[in-house]
C-alpha cells in the first residue's frame, strides 16, 4: 500500500480542457437512449469512465484526469440521469441493465479491450462490468470503493457518518416521522416514488445535500442547493439501487467473485477520511485482489476533485498507459 498526501491544488495536476470529438445517442432497448462521448486521441488506448451516483451523471471535468495524447477518453450517463433518456427513469435500470450497456457502447465503438475507470458507484459498477467480462478489461482504476454490501449502506443511511456529522444527520433523520425511522432507504424510498413531484424534490434535495456535504473533507457541512429536477433525479436513481441492495445475488457479492477477475491488474485511490465510502472497504478489497495497488491519499475524503485524490489519479493513467 503506497500513501498520497500532497496538497497542492487540484487543477494543477490536471490536464487542460478536452475537446469532443464526437458524442451520439445509443439506443440500447428497454426505452432507453444513452448520451456517450469520445475526446482526446482517436488512435489513443481507450479508457471508459464510469460516474458515480448512481444518478450522477457524467462531466466535462472528468475528461481531464487523462492525457489527451495518450488517451482515447469514452464517457456516457447511465441509464436515467444526464443527457440519456429517459431522464429519471428507473424501468429497466439495474445493475446488469448497465454492464450489458457498457458491452454495447465498447461494440459501437469498436473497441475490443479498454482501460476501466470509476470511482464510488462507479467503482461497483467497474467491478460488476470486469467480473462479467475480464477479457475486456486491461487495467481498472478504481476510486472511493463502494461494493453496496450491507455494512457500507448501514454505516451512511444507519447513523454510522451520522456521528461525525450530528447536525447535518439531524436534518436528515428529522424530515421523517418517528415510526419509519428504523430503515431510511424505505422511508425515503416511499416520498421519493410519491407520484407528487414537489413531494419527490424536496425529499430529493435533502438526500442529496446529506451526500454532498459529506463528499469533502475540507467540506465544512454546506453545499449549494442542488436544482430540484437533479435532486430528485439523482435521489431516486440511488435509492432505488439501494432499495433493492444494487441488484447484486448475495451480499459481497463482488468480493466473492474477484477470482473471475484474477488476471486484471487494478490500482484503488481511497481518501484516508471517506466519509461516505469509508477505507476499510478499500483495503478489503485491495487484500482480496492480488493484482491491484492500493494508494491511500492522506487529508482526502470521497470527491473526485480533492487534490490528492487528483493527483493520485492523474499520476495512475500516465504510469500504466503503455
């Protein structure tokens, strides 16, 4: 395990903006059309980004975690959120709907191996997709790991952040009566599908302020105000994952199955003060991975944008590009 704790700003290791070179709608069935994107080198190694939520959506910004030159840099937002539409849809939208996308975005693309890069969801979603197509996948760079086990959900939605954050978990817990208390993912899950849009964005908007305050560890507990159509958005998608445990068959699913994945080497980024997806998971799976790197970035939460977490990034793409 190698440890990251520079702190210099985060745009200083990044690469400068990135035109698209092209970018389409892809229809993959269900109802579903797919926003992807392609920028940096054409003839580059391919490198598929996965975002996080799920529900985020993806962002210009990611673009500049890889070198242009080198690179040949695919973005997409999944199923329900961003530019694909539906938007905010949660038909047909699971786990495996997702990897069977991202089988059918490598074939238009013509793509035959790629490097995996995702961090939070988008790191289970990186794991999902390379257990279920290994020999796709040549390297995976994952971020803030989340495996949607049961543990992980009970430490951010069962009071385990909460402690840390007392006045912010108040806020939360208090917008729901007494009685539905004992399990928030149900009781959000109720106001959040309440057929009553105003109902779904107020409820959506306090989820979301719960996660993005908590995503820095420089965060001081307050954040924007998220617009209510992204709240709500962003709220469903991820509760409706988490109501029904990501679609995995069992809990710890993914770590049961890294032997599907044994020739894959990996490298892990996790923030030593993740909040939201704390470390432990990250060094669970790095033990049970033979080929990955763990780096563990010192004064670093959960976001993508904290500079260590950048620069341990940034610095990961140019060491593996070959």
């Amino acid at each position: 395990m190698d440890k990251v704790s520079d702190q210099k700003s985060a745009y200083s290791y990044l690469y400068p903006q990135i035109a698209v070179f092209d970018h389409r709608m892809l229809d993959v069935g269900d109802g579903h059309t797919l926003y992807v994107e392609q920028s940096g080198n054409p003839d580059g190694i391919p490198v598929v980004v996965f975002h996080g939520g799920p529900g985020g959506g993806s962002s210009p910004y990611m673009r500049r975690y890889f070198n242009p030159e080198v690179y040949r840099i695919i973005l997409f937002d999944q199923r329900g959120c961003g530019k694909s539409r539906p938007f905010s849809s949660v038909e047909a939208n699971t786990t495996w709907h997702l990897v069977s996308d991202i089988e059918k975005i490598r074939e238009e693309l013509e793509i035959d191996r790629w490097m995996v890069f995702g961090g939070s969801w988008g790191a289970t979603l990186g794991l999902a997709y390379t257990q279920a197509h290994p020999d796709r996948v040549m390297h995976l760079v994952l971020r803030g790991v989340f495996l949607a086990q049961q543990y992980e959900l009970d430490w951010f939605y069962g009071g385990g952040a909460g402690q840390f954050w007392p006045e912010l978990w108040a806020e939360f817990v208090e917008a729901i009566p007494t009685s539905e208390r004992d399990d928030l993912i149900v009781a959000y899950h109720k106001r959040l599908f309440s057929g009553d849009y105003r109902e779904e964005s107020v409820f959506g908007r306090i989820w979301s302020r719960w996660e993005n305050a908590l995503a820095s560890h420089a965060s001081n507990g307050v954040t924007g105000e998220p617009s209510p159509d992204y709240a709500r958005t962003f709220a469903r998608i991820e509760n409706h994952y988490f109501t029904n445990k990501a679609f995995l068959e069992f809990d710890g699913q993914l770590l049961s199955r890294l032997d599907q994945m044994q020739d894959v080497p990996g490298t892990i980024v996790q923030g030593r003060f993740d909040m939201i997806c704390p470390p432990l998971t990250a060094h669970k799976l790095h033990k049970a991975w033979p080929k990955s790197r763990l780096l563990m970035v010192g004064q670093a939460g959960h976001a993508l944008s904290e500079p260590g977490i950048t620069q341990a990034l940034v610095m990961t793409m140019d060491r593996i590009a070959p």
